[in-house]
C-alpha cells in the first residue's frame, strides 16, 4: 500500500541550498515500509524539489556491508540497531556531502551528489511519505560488496512488449512458482522450451513490427536460465551466444527475471554475450521470490549498474543485482 504523497508541486531543479544537518537527515532502514516503491531517477549532482508544507525530511543511503557479519548480511535486529549515534559505520554515503536536503515555507529541496539508492521520508504533520530515488548508477557494490538499504519490497517488471514465462518444469516446486509469476502479468506468454521463448518473442516483435522490450521470466543459476526444463546456458541446451543470435532480429531490449542468472563471472559472460547486438541487458545476480502482490526484492543486497549509450556499438550493460528474501531458492536450474 502507498501512502498519498501530501504535495502540491513535484518536479526536478537545478542547483542545491543550504543544508539540514546530518543528524536531522538520519532516516532509520528500520523505519522505511515494506511497500512497492516506483524509484525516480535522477543524475548525480541533481536536486528535486518537492512544493508543499513539511515538518521533516529525512533520507536513508544504501548501507555498507555490515562489517559485523562474516558475509556482510543484515539480520532485522541489525538493521533496528542502526540509530543516529552509530550510523557512520553503515551508511554508504555521507549526509551533507553526498546528499542533502533544504526546508523551506514553500517545500523540500534533495540533492543527491554521489550514485546510489536513497529511500526519502517527508513528514507532514501526522502524515509520513515515502520516495525512492536511483541516482545515476543505482545500486552498485563496493569494492565488490554486496549493498545493503533495509526493507523488503514488492518489485514490478519494467514495462515490456512481451513477458514470457517459463511453464511445464518436471519439479512441481518449480512448475508452481513460474506458474504463480505468470498470475502477476496478465497477457503473458508461457514457454516450455528454447523454441517456445525464441517464437513468442518473435510473434510480438512481428505484431508490433519493430524490435521490442522483452521480460523472460524463469529459473535461473549464475549464467543460465530455464524455461520448462530446458536450459539457455553454456554447457546446456542451448548457449547464450547462439540465443542472442536467435533474438537479435526483433528484441531491443532484454531483462532476465530469474534468480542468480547475473551473478558471478558466469553471469557476467552471459549478459555479454546476449549484449553483443541488444541495447538494454538486464539480471538479477542475486535470488528472487514470488509472493502474491509482486516479485519480492529485499533491498538488502541491491546492486545495480545502469549505463546506457545511444551507440550500439558501445558497452550498454544493465546488471540488476538483489539479495533477496526467499520463499525458495534456486543455486541451478534442474
């Protein structure tokens, strides 16, 4: 459930004013909802202006990894633990350099300065709302740590020309998740194999007579992903080159909602490999779950990297990375 946003005005600015103290900034993960977030995208060294009567304005970076934990993870109690007298040991950015934010009679003025997540609280008298702003390049590890921003979210696909979602797997685990994640999307197409996937896109992109956005939704495991029980992946059914090929004539751009399908060398050969002619890569690196409302993300663990060129000859590379909280995880495909 998203709360109304008690605002008049809503609309990006250039330059930034003076600044609310960190320590008036501080924004608990503890304290974000779990709720589907809409991010609004903005470059690094952007402000947003926010027209409207606020008491508050608080904001929330992504975390580092937790340096207490072994793999870097929080737990719930961890994560309550963050206050405003220890949060530079977590926090990935730092409040008044890497973002700030103004109150004024007429509204709230954020600038964010340095690449990253942020969840934004605007309080009004009783009424407290939420905003998620992707600045630049997302979610992005440091030094190849996992991230960490708190709360646990429902997640919708970007919007596509063709969602297709594998059906028919022999493991009835399997078969009901994909089954439940085709409820999500009405319209969907379902595959049971390679060829099923390779002509439904084609049937949409022919329909549309253009090159399209496509969702692929199965299961997955570092450089591979399944539809029915058969595998897109080196040393499988079919070779993520020899797929890329297959497509290349009707899609534009490509996301792979599947779990671990990015992750790890593996993943990053894959995506590569189907960027060779396609504009727009996208996967997770981490797992994903399918509850009844949506995909769900838990932002510990986001790691994105978004870049885009109108080049196509140039690196366009779109890594979704996500450690997520499971209903059930796959480490390969069956």
């Amino acid at each position: 459930m998203r709360l109304a946003l008690p605002i008049a005005l809503l609309f990006p600015i250039l330059g930034h004013t003076a600044m609310l103290t960190a320590d008036q900034l501080f924004l608990a993960p503890s304290d974000v909802p779990e709720q589907v977030y809409t991010p609004i995208l903005l470059n690094p060294g952007s402000s947003y202006n926010i027209g409207g009567l606020f008491d508050a304005v608080n904001i929330l970076p992504l975390l580092k990894a937790n340096p207490n934990t072994p793999d870097g993870n929080y737990t719930t109690a961890d994560l309550n633990s963050i206050a405003a007298a220890n949060y530079g040991q977590f926090f990935a950015d730092t409040p008044t350099v890497d973002y700030s934010a103004n109150l004024s009679p007429s509204g709230a003025n954020l600038f964010f300065g340095a690449s990253g997540s942020y969840f934004v609280r605007l309080t009004s008298g009783p009424i407290s709302s939420f905003l998620d702003f992707q600045v630049g390049d997302g979610w992005f590890p440091i030094g190849g740590a996992a991230q960490n921003a708190g709360p646990e979210r429902d997640w919708t696909p970007p919007p596509a020309d063709a969602n297709v979602v594998s059906q028919g797997e022999d493991d009835a685990g399997e078969a009901a998740v994909t089954n439940q994640a085709a409820g999500l999307l009405p319209g969907s197409v379902r595959a049971g194999s390679i060829d099923d996937v390779v002509n439904a896109i084609k049937a949409a992109s022919q329909k549309k007579g253009r090159k399209i956005a496509v969702n692929l939704i199965g299961h997955g495991a570092p450089g591979a992903i399944q539809f029915g029980n058969e595998i897109i992946g080196d040393g499988w059914n079919m070779g993520a080159k020899e797929f890329q090929k297959l497509i290349d004539p009707y899609v534009s751009s490509i996301v792979f909602i599947s779990c671990n399908t990015a992750s790890g060398a593996a993943g990053d050969k894959f995506l590569t490999e189907i960027h060779d002619s396609i504009r727009v890569v996208a996967g997770f690196s981490f797992p994903i779950s399918v509850h009844n409302t949506g995909f769900d993300l838990d932002a510990k663990g986001l790691a994105i990297t978004l870049a885009d060129t109108p080049e196509p000859s140039s690196w366009v590379l779109w890594t979704v990375g996500a450690l997520l909280m499971l209903t059930r995880r796959y480490t390969k495909p069956r």
